[in-house]
C-alpha cells in the first residue's frame, strides 16, 4: 500500500491510498505534474504551488521520468 498526500501553499490537502505504484503515479502526477522538482522528501510543482510527500515507496520511483 502506499500513501500519497499532496499539500498547497493555499492549505489544500489530499490524501490517497494506492494499493499498486501505477495509481500512485497517475494520481501524483495529476497534482504536480509529471516532472516536478525532486527535493530530499518531497516533490514540488513547477509552478511552486502543489507538493507531493509519499510514503510506501520512494519518490524517485513514484517520478521515474523526473
């Protein structure tokens, strides 16, 4: 299972359980885009508006492409 939760800088906040990493994906990747900036527990809009915490896997396999 893995848990991704997004965070807006307008007090936004979603969370979704994903029961495979593809659902995880789409579903990251609808909030911040399909390559958005990597920090070291986090990934962030390019815009700076969306951030995306998971838990359950890592970001690098959560954003292969970014």
């Amino acid at each position: 299972m893995i848990k991704v939760y997004y965070t807006s800088i307008d007090g936004c906040r979603k969370t979704e359980v994903c029961k495979d990493l593809q659902h995880a994906r789409e579903w990251a990747s609808y909030w911040v885009g399909k390559h958005p900036e990597i920090g070291s527990h986090y990934a962030i809009s390019s815009d700076g508006i969306g951030k995306v915490t998971v838990v359950g896997c890592t970001l690098h396999e959560l954003f292969p492409e970014g």
